[in-house]
C-alpha cells in the first residue's frame, strides 16, 4: 500500500516530501506532487514534513479526498 497526496497540495506544492523520500517515487505535476504507487516503500518521511496534511497512506484517506488515490495512480499510467 502506498501514501497518496490529495487536494490541500494542489497550488501550493511546497516540495518538501520530494526532498526527503528516499527512493524518489515523488513527483511534480502541473498542480501538485504526486506520489508513483509501485516504487513507493510506505517510509512515512513524506507525511512528517508536509506542511498541508496532504499525504495519507492509501486505506487511511479521508472519504471525501478518495479520487486522488486514482489520479495518483493515472498520473504515472500516462507518463
């Protein structure tokens, strides 16, 4: 199971879960970050430093944030 990030990224992409993560499964996108599901390892260090409360791990997001587990998972389809 991976960490997905949701809406409170959009527009303000910060960064700083892209600095830390240690296998750079991160990336930016026009709006926000977003985070590749099969090379994410579940570390956690994205979560600690997002300064939005954006990123939850995948079974944990909030009910109404739930189509950004699949806009995550469309974003590196379409790459």
């Amino acid at each position: 199971m991976a960490f997905v990030i949701t809406s409170p990224c959009i527009g303000e992409k910060y960064g700083e879960c892209a600095e830390v993560c240690p296998v750079d499964c991160i990336e930016e996108g026009e709006e926000m970050f977003f985070i590749n599901p099969d090379i994410c390892i579940d570390c956690g260090a994205c979560e600690a430093v997002c300064p939005v409360t954006a990123i939850f791990m995948e079974d944990e997001v909030p009910d109404e944030e739930h189509e950004y587990i699949e806009l995550n998972r469309r974003f590196f389809e379409e790459k």
